[in-house]
C-alpha cells in the first residue's frame, strides 16, 4: 500500500511534464517539502503522446515569450536543469499563402521584439533551404532556424528527477479524488489513500481537469480534444533529411525525427473526447490517409514513404487555444496549469518558472501571464487566434 505524507507545504495534482516542471521549480527555489500525485506514471497521460516539437511561431506575445524561454532551457537542458531532454535542432518554415501576409509580417515583428531568432524569406531561398518542398502556393514564409524537436517523457522525467534529488516527494499511482476547503482556503487533498494536510494545491491534470474541477465547483470551458499523429518512413529515393514545417495553407505541422522518419499532425483539433479514459489511440486509416495526401502537397516524395506508426493523444482545449494559468478567486492556496491546448510541452520549462512564481510570490514575474487569466472566459477577453489555425495562435 502507498503511504503518503501526512502534509507538504505544497501538493501539485498531475504527473504530466506540467506539473513535473512545476515541482523542479519550486524545489530549485527551495521549496522542498512539496507532494506531487499521480494517477499513474508520470507521463502517462498526454505528455507521452507528444508530438514534441520545439518552435516559437506564434501570434500572441505571451506564447512567443514563453516559447523563447522555454527554448534556451531545452537549448542548454543539462546546464539549466540537468539530465536528458532530447533537444534536436533542425530548423523550421512557416508557410503562408497570399491572405497571411499582413498577419505574418505583425507576428514576425513581434517575435524579433521578444528575441527570437526568424526572419521573412522569399520563395526562393527557402526554397535553397528545403528543396524537397513544394513552395509555389506560398505567398509568404518565415524561418526559425533554432527550431527543432525534443523527447517529452524524457523530459519530464528529467524534471521529476532534480525535483526528487532536491528533496521534493512523488507518488505514483496514486489518484488525488479532492480537494478539501475550510474558510475559503485549501486544507487538504484526499486520495485514494488518505488526507494530505496542505496549503497549496496546483491542479495541473490535463484532459482530466474538466472533471477535477467540476467536482470542486469550478465549470471553465475546457475540452478534451483528440489529436493523431503518423510517422512515415522516408525511403532511399525521399528527400533524406529535411527542415520542419507549420503549414498554414495545407492546414498540418510536420518534422523529421531522427534519421529516416517524418512526423506529421493535423493542424486543428475537432473531436471532443468525454471521458479521457475512453478514446480511441491509433490513428484511424482515414486520418492516416488524408493527412499523408495533404504532406505529399508539401513535400510531393514523402508520397512515396513507408506507414511506419500512427497514434493518438489528447489536448486540454479552450476557447482560444490558451492555458489558464491562475490563481483561484475565493479558494485561497488553489492554482490552476491546464488547457495548453496543444502548446504545452514547448512551453512546459517556463511553465514551471511562472507557476512557481505565481505560487511563491503570488503573481508571476518573469513573464506577464494576465491574459492567460481564468477570469478571461466570462470578461470576453480571449486571446487573438491570428491564423485559424490552432496550433499557431
């Protein structure tokens, strides 16, 4: 039987690499006596079905500057956090057609300002850049050349580790079934094994959040949204190894991994899933299908690839495909990290950063996280999708 502490200064609910950065945070700000509680493994929910790719395209500013800063740590991982993240850099365009332009060239200026390294090319070098790809449809094209990819279980395990070493505590398989309040701030978090005293509670569980939630008295529009993902294997006459790309007009995102594989996903999310622990996680033949045909538009000698895999995840999705990232008005000691909406494990070092911020300090510093606000559904403030294209904005 799991035997559990009988307090922490602070508990985070979820194993995901949210809440693994989370507690790595707080543990290297010297918050150590802290509980991390985990249904399963950690990683087992949508961190382990990734698809892991490492970019800062991105239309609002809060995204760009939490994806600028969560790329220097993923850059320098073994420095900044220690152990293994799997960061490979390959580079990365951003295709648009003729009616993205006047919003390419605003959100391109807006990431110059935060740092990031891209710049506007023309047709004709990014065609010297990735001269696999079909580029005549494109009216407008950025390039991220530190852009790449990395291995979120490994990263998350990464976390949990330094957390551990520190002195931070992990319980696996072992569900938080509440949260206990008393005068309007948080005393406790029940499990399936027991009452844990505490301060703090930051709810970091991901496609299950929607129903944590609603049990404590807190309705936001989260979704759990279905995702898939196919890796095809480039054959002797593909276009060996190639630069990333989020293309806007074919409505997909694509990179290559390692030395002979290319992953491609969908570009907008549509299938709501209601109960997290219910969904089908192979890609269905007729994704597979679609998704292929539209990646050979692109890069018309991927038609000739091999199927290798295929998959399927879950995102935590808003209204305007932003996190919350909050404190929670009228239960003091209660934070929310969720509905990343498929930007999380790119964003998931600052994550950590800001939460603990947040948590430590009561309001986070180093970025300015007020548009990620719970508060926004109700004040009609969403956050701009600049493209329609979810995992752009």
């Amino acid at each position: 039987m799991t035997t559990l502490p009988v307090s922490a200064e602070t508990v985070i609910i979820g194993g995901g690499v949210m809440g693994c950065s989370i507690l790595h945070s707080l543990a290297a700000r010297g918050m150590t006596n802290t509980l991390l509680l985990e249904r399963d493994v950690l990683g087992s929910g949508s961190t382990g079905r990734s698809s892991s790719a490492i970019r800062m395209h991105y239309s609002t500013e809060v995204h760009a500057r939490m994806a600028w800063e969560s790329f220097r740590v993923f850059r320098d991982f073994g420095e900044t956090v220690g152990g293994e993240c799997g960061f490979t850099r390959t580079g990365h365009l951003i295709l648009g057609g003729e009616s993205d332009a006047e919003t390419f060239r605003a959100n391109v200026a807006m990431q110059q300002s935060v740092g990031i390294d891209t710049r506007l090319v023309t047709r004709e070098e990014a065609q010297e850049l990735a001269p696999s790809f079909y580029l005549e449809d494109c009216g407008i094209i950025a390039y991220e050349p530190l852009c790449g990819y990395a291995d979120a279980s490994a990263t998350c395990a990464s976390f949990a580790q330094r957390a551990r070493e520190r002195g931070a505590r992990i319980a696996l398989r072992s569900p938080a079934t509440g949260v206990e309040v008393s005068g309007g701030r948080v005393a406790a978090v029940h499990t399936a094994y027991g009452r844990v005293s505490t301060d703090r509670v930051v709810i970091a569980t991901g496609p299950w959040s929607r129903r944590f939630l609603l049990a404590q008295g807190i309705d936001l529009p989260l979704e759990a949204t279905r995702h898939e993902v196919v890796h095809l294997r480039r054959g002797p006459e593909g276009p060996g190894y190639h630069l990333g790309g989020g293309d806007i007009i074919n409505q997909i995102y694509f990179r290559p991994e390692g030395s002979d594989l290319t992953l491609v996903g969908n570009g907008n999310m549509e299938e709501v899933i209601e109960d997290p622990e219910i969904y089908a996680q192979r890609a269905s033949p007729g994704f597979i299908q679609d998704i292929w045909t539209r990646l050979a538009r692109r890069v018309p000698s991927l038609a000739d690839a091999q199927f290798s895999t295929g998959y399927a995840g879950l995102y935590t999705s808003t209204p305007d495909s932003h996190p919350i990232m909050d404190s929670v008005t009228g239960i003091d000691g209660l934070y929310l990290c969720t509905g990343f909406s498929g930007h999380g494990f790119k964003l998931s070092p600052m994550v950590g950063v800001l939460m603990s911020e947040l948590v430590l300090d009561g309001q986070a510093s180093t970025i300015d996280i007020t548009a990620l606000r719970m508060s926004r559904f109700d004040e009609g403030a969403l956050n701009n999708d600049g493209y329609g294209f979810k995992v752009m904005v």
